[in-house]
C-alpha cells in the first residue's frame, strides 16, 4: 500500500477482549498498517476479566480512518446508550471505507445509525436486538453489507478479521496469515453455535443469559429509539 490503511479499535470498559484482540492481532499486519486503539476519554480501558488496555488515544482526536471496528461486551447495550461514545462511532463511521463490528459491537453500530437497512451479524444471543436499529439479522459468521463488516460472536472476529485482509491485501496474503497463526480451529467441545449444541447446554448456557436479557432488550430498545430521533433530525 502506497498510503498507511488506518484501523481505528474503539473500544470501552467491560467490553469483551477477544472481540478486540483476536481481530487486532489480524488486522495490525496488514501491509502498511497504521492501528489505533482508543476510547471515549483516552487512558486505559478494563476490559472482562480485568485485562487493562493502556494508553488509549481519545476517539474525538482522530479525525479519520480507513477502517472503524467496535467489539462487544457485557456492556455493549450500556455503551449504545452513551450518547457521546456513539457520536464518535457515528462520525468516523460515515467517513470510513469499512464499517465493521465483531459481536455485539454491531449493536452500538445500529445505535449511531449505521446498520439501518442493512444486514448484520451478531453474537446469536443477542442478535435479534439487531432489529431495534432497524437491521436485518442475519445469522451468518461474517456478514458484508456494501462497507460494512460484521462478525458473530467473539472467536468470529478471526473469521472477520481475515476476511478482512483478503479484502484489503488480497486472498494470498490472507492465506499466509492464517498459515502462520495456525488458524486451524478445532475445540475440545463441539456445539458452539445453538445449531450445533446439545439441548442441555444450550438450556443452561439460555437460562444464564434470561438473567440479563430484559435488561438489554430494554436498552437496545431505548438506544434504537433514540437512534430514530437522531435520524429525524434536520
């Protein structure tokens, strides 16, 4: 590439890591590559798990991207309702070449706005939020849509991310990659998409998430509804 492609991670405290850090690994050896982490104030982020993320730059000091991710997280639905976050994402994403999500990130991209019409990926769980910001669910691994990217749940970002390079610096390229993180994905436990899993995990893994599932329907549904104010405006 004769110009540096710039990545923008925009990320936030509880956010998921692999979402981040699994297409981060991906993306940040593209040819040329210029990758930025940031958050809405800057300084370090806590992710799950309490893995910390430093020295973040301020999302309102980057004035352009190539290409915008937003990962998820527990507190994804939360982060769709903070206005000022989402009008970042809203503005680097209408200037960006890719628009992309892994997760539930596609839910704070359907609440700046940016899914509106549009096909989208999301973590199964969770995606028929999607249909708040006025999406099309689709339950695929990797969804494309014009410019814009969306991955299912956290190990599909590799996934997205790889289809990524083979996008931006060609299939040959994307293969080398894989080769050399030995992608090969083979998990001690099959079943992890609802399809494929046994009954009883996928009652105990569904029970878990009623819990939290009112609450995030709730702010899906008040962050869409806000998303449609936004949308109304001269």
């Amino acid at each position: 590439m004769s110009q540096p492609f710039t990545t923008v991670f925009a990320i936030y405290d509880n956010m998921t890591q692999l979402d981040f850090t699994g297409p981060h690994q991906v993306l940040c050896r593209l040819p040329g590559a210029s990758t930025l982490i940031a958050s809405l104030n800057g300084g370090d982020v806590t992710a799950e798990g309490n893995l910390v993320i430093g020295q973040t730059k301020k999302l309102s000091e980057i004035a352009q991207c190539d290409l915008l991710c937003v990962p998820g997280g527990v507190t994804a639905t939360q982060v769709a309702l903070d206005e000022a976050f989402v009008a970042e994402i809203r503005r680097l994403g209408r200037g960006a070449t890719y628009v992309t999500s892994v997760c539930t990130g596609s839910l704070i991209l359907g609440a700046a706005g940016l899914l509106q019409g549009k096909r989208a990926a999301c973590h199964w769980a969770w995606r028929e939020l999607l249909a708040e910001f006025g999406a099309i669910v689709d339950d695929a691994r990797v969804v494309r849509d014009g410019n814009t990217i969306t991955g299912g749940g956290v190990t599909a970002g590799i996934d997205f991310a790889l289809t990524m390079v083979a996008e931006i610096a060609g299939e040959a390229y994307a293969k080398a990659l894989t080769l050399g993180y030995e992608y090969a994905p083979a998990p001690p436990f099959p079943g992890g998409r609802p399809e494929l899993a046994e009954a009883e995990t996928l009652a105990t893994y569904s029970a878990l998430m009623d819990n939290l599932m009112d609450q995030r329907r709730a702010e899906a549904r008040e962050a869409g509804q806000r998303m449609m104010a936004q949308a109304g405006r001269p």
